[in-house]
C-alpha cells in the first residue's frame, strides 16, 4: 500500500504536469512532441518534411530503423537550430525560430526541412548498426550511454554505437555534405563562406590544420572556435565525393555488415590508404584549388584597402561611424579577450573597449544601433537563447537594460523620432516591431508569413524609409523597401529593390543623403561591397576582393570602411568609392563535385508536399509520458564500497524528459559483515526534480581513493533545483531544497574520516546560487566575473537540530597577459551546536581528488578543500577561510598524440590560502596557511572521451606545528 502510494505522489509530482504540458503526434517513424497549442501550426509540416527527409536518408545509407525517432520541437532560442543523437534512444531537438542569415554561414532555405536533412543524417549515421552492433544491442538491452559514474559504459558504448566515436569534422561533414545535396545545392557544401574561409587561409600562407591539430588547438585559438568542424568536415568529404566519387562517402561513414567499427579504419579500407595521408592529400589539392581561384581574382585589378588597426577583430558586428568622435562603434569577439562593444579610432587605429557583452552570436556578436546624438549604442544580449535589449554610453560604459528576454534584433535606429525598429522571433514568426522612447516596450508592426524572413535593418536619414534583406521559403533573397508612414498605418507594402538570387543581400545602410545604400552580397561567389541608387534604381558593384569585404560603413561622400575577411578573423579598412568592373566568377568545389558526378543530382529530395500528413499519421493527443520511459540498456558494473570491490548490474529507463537507474551488486568479501555485502541505488531525474534511494551505497572510484563516498546503512533523499535567472551562457540564479534521511550511520555522509555517534540523521536544507562568469574564446576555463552562495545545510540527530550556514563568494578578474586570471575566493560559515558535536561542525582538508575521479580536478577551489593537510583533519562550529589563485595561460599542443589519442592543453596554476576555525574560542581555535600548485594535462580519447591528468603539491603551515606537505595525483575522467 505504501509502495503505491509513493508511486502515486511521484506520478502527482512528475508525470501529470508533462502531459497537461506536451502533446504529440506518431507515425510509423516518428514521436513528435510539442508545447500545447504553440506549435500545433507546425506540425504537419515537420512531419512531412521528416518523412520526406527520412526516406531518402532510408535509401542513400540502407538504413533499417529499430525504434522510432522521437523529434521536440521548442522555441527556447531566437535563432533557429537543430540537435540530434542517437543513445540511449533516437532523438532531435528542433528551435523553431528564423535562423541566423549573417555572412550566409548558413543556407537561406526553409528551416525545418533543412533541419530534418541535416539532423537525421546524425541518427542514422550514429544509429546504423551491423550485425555485431545488434548483438551487443541485443546482449545489453539496447544501446549504452558513456558514464564516468561508470566507465565500464565507455567500452560498452563503443560496442553498441561505435560511430559515436568519431570526431564532430566527421560528424557534421557528412551531414552537410548530404543536407546541401538533397537540397538541390543550397547548402554549405556549395556555400561561399567555407570557400571564402578556405581561400582566405592560402591567401594569408596561414595553416589548415591536419585532423589532430583542427581538434587539439584549431577549436582553441581559432575565432570560429569549434564551428570549424563543420568547414574542415564539409571540404574533406567534399573533396573526397569529388576525387572518388559520393558513392565513397556513403561506404565510409554508413555502418553495415562488412564495415569497420572504428570510422579511421573504415577510411582506410574504403580509399586504400590512412586518414592522416588522404587529410594531406586534401590539403595539397586544397591549396592547389585555391591558388587557382586566387589568379582568377587578381586577373582583373584587386581593390586595395588602407588598415584601420593591426588588431584582427574575429566576429564583428555591424559598425557605426561617429564624425564628432571620430570613431567607429561595433562589437568584436576574438580570442583572449571576452566579446565587447569597442570604440576603433579611425586616425590612430586604437581599439578602446566599451563594455562586456553577455551572450554573444559566434558570428555577429550582437545586434546594434547607435543614436548619435545621445552617444548611446543599442544591443542585445544572450544572443544565442531570449535576446536582452540594452543602452550604452559610449563615454562612459554606463550599460543599461531596457527591456528583458523582448526576443528583438537586427536593431536600427531612426534619428528622426529616436524610435528604434527591430525583428522579434517569436514562435517561427518574424514580426517587424518599432521601440519608441525610453525603449522599454515595443509595438508590433507586421509578422510575415512563416518561411519569410526580414533581417538587416536600416532606416533612411530622413526616418522615411526602411530597406532590410528578405529571404523566401525556398531560399530566394532580395533587397526590400518598405514607407515607414505606410508601416506606421499598417500598410506593410514592400518594394523590392534589387534581386540577389540564393544570396543575401548583407548589411545594406543608407548614405548620409539617403540617395544611395551600401552592402555587401556573394552574387559574383565572393563577398563584394555593392551600390544601390534611388534615382537610377541601379544596382553596382564597388569592389574586387580576393577573400571578402563585409559591412560597409560610409565615411564622408568619397571613402567606406569595411571589414575585409581573413584567416584570423575580421580586419578594418578603409576603400575608395570606386566602381570596380570586370569582377571575375570563382570557381566552388561543390560546382567540381556536381559537374564530375552528377548523380548528387538525384539525391535531391521530393517536396514535403509529396507527404499526405494525416495518412501517415497513427496517434495524436496527449504526450504521453509514462509509456515513453522505456528501458534502454541493463550492464553489468564493478563498484568499490569502502575497501572492497563489489560486482553486479545496472538498469536504465529513459524518455526525452526522464530518466532512472537502478543498480544492484554484491561485495564477495568475507571480511566484510553480512549485511553490508549487497548495495543496492535507485536515482530518478524528471526536469528540476531528483529522487535517490540507496542501500549500502557504493561508487566506482573508492576502488581508489583516498575520497571514499560509499556509506554502511540506508539513505533516501528528493532535490528540486529551480532557475530564478536562467542567462546562458555566463548568467545563472537558482535554488535548490533538499531533503535527506539516513539510517545505521557508521560515518558522517559528508566526511570519510568523522564517526557518527547517532545511526540515524535527517537532513534539510538549501542553496541559492547567483553566478556571471565568462571567458574569451579559446579559454580551458572561466577568465572573471563573480559567484555568490549561501547553503543551509541543518542536521536533526535524535531530538536534536543543529543548523549550519555557510557562503562562498569567488570574484575573478582577467590579466593582460592572454587567457591568463586571477581569482579570490572566499568561504565563511556558522554552526548553532556544540563544538564537542561531530553533526555541528565543519571538516576541511586535502586537496580531495582521487587517483581515478570523476569530480571536477579543480577541487581545491571548493569550500571543504585544504591542500597540505590530511582530508576531514581541520574541523570547527564556524570558520572564515580565503584562497587567491592564478591561472596562467594554458599551453596549447599543435599535434601530440594520433588520431585515437591524443594531448590538449597544460594548464598551470599557482595558489594559496588561509582558514581560520573556532574563531570564537581561543583554546580551540586553529589557523591555517598552505601555498600550492597545480598542473592539469587534457587528454582526448576515441575523438570524444576528454581525459584531465593532474599533479598539485602543497605545503600546510600552522603556529607551533611543522610544516605538513601533501602530493596529489589524479586522473579524471569526465
């Protein structure tokens, strides 16, 4: 009876509020689930796009589907993207919004069908088995996913799914190379910008990585960080489709019978020769290719640019240029300095920052406009989730926001009225809105219909006009027109102004007489600045770049300032307003590959049209939640539980939304007393709730120490974590309660080494978290900002209650010197019991790291952590404690290692800090130095295991004691 009734209050808790929350639709092949009525609009088009997709997908790779994939649509973003993996069971996260059009990074056609193109080639790529990936499939109840609670899961794993063990060039290569294909050519694989990237890298005699260096510091210290797998996986399998034919592709990456399980081995059965010797094969024809495509260019007069500023600026964001000032507004990110708005001196070329900017686009930073007159710039902020809009003085950094998560950008300001207009995501909808003074709400203007988007906004000197890039369902752009007057009166009639085919008319911006716009397109295959005139209604050309010029900012009536594109990011230059004739066409390896083999031609998928979405559709209702925790995978597993080892099994249960785990094992050891022999753990994760119950606890990693978390009796315990302020990726607020009980108690849950004299303790309590901490680009770790933290953690011990309060505050600050910090950070707490209680005090000591962990290695920063003394050694009922740490610069390794492992980065750290326990009683009170160091080695496995290797020493130093000394050794494994 009872046992029903906890099933009843967890189904009460859990299970009742999804269903009210989510509906769903089913087909043959498909789970899709979706937010009430939001998205109800959309959903028989995603499933004809996905049926139309997957079918073909089914045919190109011979892929024989065992479950359904399961597909969420959500609208959590403001720029549309996809998601996709294949264990423990097939799913896809699809953001419903318009995607990001900048710099034609991505293609401009229809956003659900190029997501189900692009995601499901990850399911069935990762999905596909042979027969002895069924067998494993079949002998472990489906398909493991990778633990380090339980490393064993890493060998099971690559048996059940070994092509997850690929690096993500491979990954996203071959995605792409399919996507633009069944698309007709509109995609990546024929996209100007990874021409562009790859060109731009012969022309400046920069590097293109070999395969271990594109993963070891490529990520790392290029501005694209990790976006450049999908460049360099989309050329290498380009080139291949285009030496060896598409056919090659589909042998190396599919996994049947006869296949490989190790993607590197399969390459070289497939094309007779090693990776690493076709990856320079690659690069050879690649800079061949290139240097073709270079002569071509500078066939006719290259158009030579003046630098601003010897600094290459990575991103950039439109710009604005101030006359009064003399300087250029824009926002920038590049590695060693975190994203922000700068002030560019047009005369001296300094780089002055401005302010920080939360949440940067990887490509376009943020949106902005500037008011020229109040000196203020408009941007937004958490650019990759709900968009902030906020105001600066460009004199004195003053940042304000002005409205929360309004979902707004493209931002441009009218002088005229000081309104501000903008396009809102909301839902899949591009609505055109106007933000009137003091921009703390905005009015809707006009919503296009779904599959049309507006972006690039400009408003005319005169606040008449407004001219903005629009892209159609089927990819088509052009250059439109729109009377604000008509706008105002909700007459949305556009003109268009010039057509840009597939290419997007970028950045277009009005002369200071209104006459004229510039903006920059891919029309010719590079990006060249062109000239609209509204007299003559005629569109030219004013530039013959060899890589590509972007953002045009007019200065004065005879010169533009743009943004030349290179190897390093974006460079400012300074170009004469000159036509340029004679621009000659390049020539795009996706044309070699189309032209040589044109059976790409027939991958090309039917219309969604072709799907009859209410035939194929078998359900449609309610999500159902409780039917969809299905079980995934049973292994078995080895634990430690304290010095024994112990063998038994794990079950996995798991939808989209929950998951749950139960493991049993036994401990042989007759050493041990008969009734700590068998361990037995229940966990249960459904969205902010946690539930665990366990028995003679045991872990993994006190098979090594010294840390030991496994603990004689019985324990069950509930947490709800609950998101205040949820900012990604820097800016969190949050709580958390929590409740736990404990039965025949031999230690303290939190501390090995201190006896419990009661068997029984409940617990209760809470953490609230406030955080805003951010790193530059290429950065191993955060490089400043803050975290403040007050837990209450209170003990109830037969009849008695002992509460105890503690905080911890950290604040860190970047050095000049590049990726390089440093930290303080400080812990106080309080306990109302008695010294002489062992459940009234705090227990600190040792740096806290096991041989083998899987802990974070940086576990001296933590509250509880002091190096140099022994773990749990130093103990009181309220302590004050500081640790002030320097983080140099991480070294970065170019190639140390092979494909399946290989090195990462070093990173040193140099530290020390003071504790001071019983401050209020002299005869108990003790205090505490230590200074230390440590070094962290990241090591990669299999492509996607990261590995951190960890040596730190420290020295303790206390009054009337010997100095003790501490060495810690420990490997994680995350």
């Amino acid at each position: 009876m009872i046992y029903k009734r906890w099933l009843l209050l967890l189904f009460v808790l859990f299970v009742s509020p999804l269903q009210a929350q989510f509906n769903a639709v089913e087909t043959d092949n498909l789970r899709l689930i979706y937010f009430g009525q939001m998205q109800a609009y959309l959903v028989p088009y995603a499933v004809q796009c996905f049926e139309n997709s997957f079918k073909v997908h089914r045919e190109l790779f011979k892929y024989d589907p065992k479950e359904k994939i399961t597909i969420v649509l959500h609208d959590l973003y403001d720029s549309g993207n996809g998601s996709a993996d294949s264990i423990p069971r097939n799913f896809v996260f699809v953001a419903v919004a318009p995607p990001s059009y900048v710099f034609e990074t991505l293609p401009g056609n229809e956003r659900i069908n190029g997501l189900m193109h692009h995601e499901l080639v990850h399911v069935v790529t990762l999905d596909q088995a042979s027969s002895a990936d069924r067998k494993f499939r079949s002998v472990f109840f489906g398909k493991v996913v990778p633990s380090a609670e339980n490393p064993v899961t890493m060998a099971y794993a690559y048996l059940t799914t070994p092509r997850r063990y690929a690096p993500r060039w491979y990954l996203e290569g071959i995605a792409v190379f399919v996507e633009t294909w069944m698309a007709g050519g509109l995609g990546r694989a024929l996209g100007a910008y990874d021409e562009m990237a790859f060109r731009a890298l012969v022309r400046d005699n920069a590097q293109i990585w070999d395969r271990v260096g594109l993963e070891s510091e490529g990520k790392k210290t290029d501005f694209q960080v990790g976006a450049i797998s999908y460049l360099y996986g989309t050329r290498f399998m380009s080139y291949l489709a285009y030496q060896y034919g598409p056919e090659s592709l589909l042998k190396w990456t599919a996994r049947t019978d006869g296949t490989t399980r190790y993607f590197a081995s399969q390459f070289e059965r497939v094309y007779g020769r090693p990776l690493d010797a076709g990856w320079q094969e690659w690069i050879e024809w690649e800079q061949e290719f290139q240097g073709r495509n270079l002569a071509t260019v500078r066939q006719t007069p290259v158009t030579k640019y003046l630098p601003v500023s010897s600094t290459k600026l990575g991103s950039v964001s439109p710009a604005f240029y101030d006359a009064e000032t003399g300087e250029v507004y824009l926002g920038v990110n590049y590695p060693g300095q975190v994203a922000h708005l700068a002030a560019m001196n047009l005369k001296t070329g300094h780089v002055r920052k401005i302010v920080d900017v939360k949440g940067t686009a990887l490509y376009y930073v943020t949106s902005l406009a500037y008011d020229p007159e109040t000196k203020k710039l408009f941007y937004s902020t958490d650019n990759n989730n709900w968009r902030d809009l906020r105001s600066v003085d460009v004199r004195t950094g003053k940042s304000e926001l002005l409205m929360k998560d309004c979902r707004v950008g493209d931002l441009a300001f009218n002088s005229v009225d000081g309104s501000l207009w903008g396009v809102r995501h909301d839902n899949g909808f591009a609505t055109l809105v106007r933000i009137p003074r003091p921009y703390n709400d905005w009015n809707q203007i006009h919503t296009w219909p779904y599959g049309q988007c507006i972006y690039d906004l400009a408003v005319s000197p005169d606040g008449k006009r407004l001219v903005a890039a629009q892209t159609e369902i089927g990819g088509k752009q052009s250059l439109i027109k729109l009377e604000i007057e008509d706008l105002m009166a909700k007459r949305p009639k556009s003109e268009s102004l010039s057509e840009f085919d597939t290419s997007s008319p970028a950045n277009f911006v009005f002369s200071s007489d209104g006459r004229y716009l510039f903006g920059s397109s891919y029309y010719s295959g590079i990006s060249n600045i062109y000239r609209y005139d509204f007299q003559t209604k005629e569109t030219q050309i004013f530039s013959n770049a060899d890589t590509g010029f972007f953002r045009p900012v007019p200065i004065g009536s005879d010169k533009l300032l743009i943004f030349c594109y290179t190897s390093q990011g974006f460079e400012p230059g300074i170009i004469p307003i000159e036509p340029a004739n004679n621009v000659n066409a390049i020539r795009f390896l996706g044309q070699e590959v189309v032209e040589k083999h044109p059976i790409v031609k027939r991958w090309i998928a039917p219309p969604p049209s072709s799907v009859n979405a209410k035939e194929v559709t078998k359900y449609e209702g309610k999500y159902r939640a409780v039917q969809d925790v299905k079980l995934t995978s049973i292994y078995p597993l080895v634990e430690g539980y304290k010095d024994s080892f112990s063998y038994g099994a794990q079950l996995n249960m798991a939808s989209p939304f929950t998951s749950v785990t139960f493991k049993a094992s036994v401990s042989p050891d007759s050493q041990l007393d008969s009734s700590e022999r068998l361990h037995l753990k229940m966990n249960l994760n459904h969205l902010e709730w946690k539930v665990r119950a366990a028995f003679n606890n045991a872990d993994f990693y006190d098979l090594f120490g010294p840390t030991k978390t496994s603990r004689k009796g019985y324990s069950a315990g509930v947490e709800k974590k609950t998101h205040l302020l949820y900012d990604e990726p820097s800016r969190f607020m949050d709580y958390t309660l929590n409740a736990n009980f404990y039965g025949g108690l031999e230690r303290l849950p939190e501390y090995q080494n201190v006896s419990a004299n009661y068997d029984k303790l409940l617990t209760f309590g809470g953490i609230f978290n406030y955080q805003y901490l951010t790193k530059s680009l290429g950065a191993v770790d955060n490089e400043k900002g803050y975290q403040f933290q007050v837990i209450s953690k209170n003990n109830w011990v037969s009849g008695n209650f002992f509460p105890r309060l503690y905080s911890n505050l950290d604040y860190g600050f970047a050095l000049p010197l590049k990726h390089s910090s440093v930290w303080l950070r400080n812990s106080a707490g309080y306990s109302f019991g008695s010294r002489e209680e062992p459940f009234a005090n705090f227990y600190f000591g040792g740096f806290g790291n096991n041989w083998i962990d899987r802990e974070t290695e940086t576990r001296y920063r933590e509250s509880y952590s002091f190096p140099g003394v022994e773990l749990n050694e130093v103990g009181g009922k309220e302590y004050a404690k500081t640790l002030v740490e320097w983080n140099l610069p991480a070294l970065l390794f170019k190639r140390v290692g092979n494909q399946t492992a290989y090195l990462n980065w070093l990173r040193p750290t140099i530290f020390t800090s003071g504790i001071v326990t019983n401050i209020g009683q002299e005869a108990t009170r003790r205090s505490l130095a230590n200074i230390g160091a440590q070094l962290d080695l990241r090591l990669v496995v299999m492509s996607h295991r990261d590995l951190t290797f960890s040596v730190g020493g420290a020295a303790a130093f206390e009054k009337h004691h010997g100095p003790s000394r501490e060495l810690m050794i420990s490997l994680r494994l995350h």
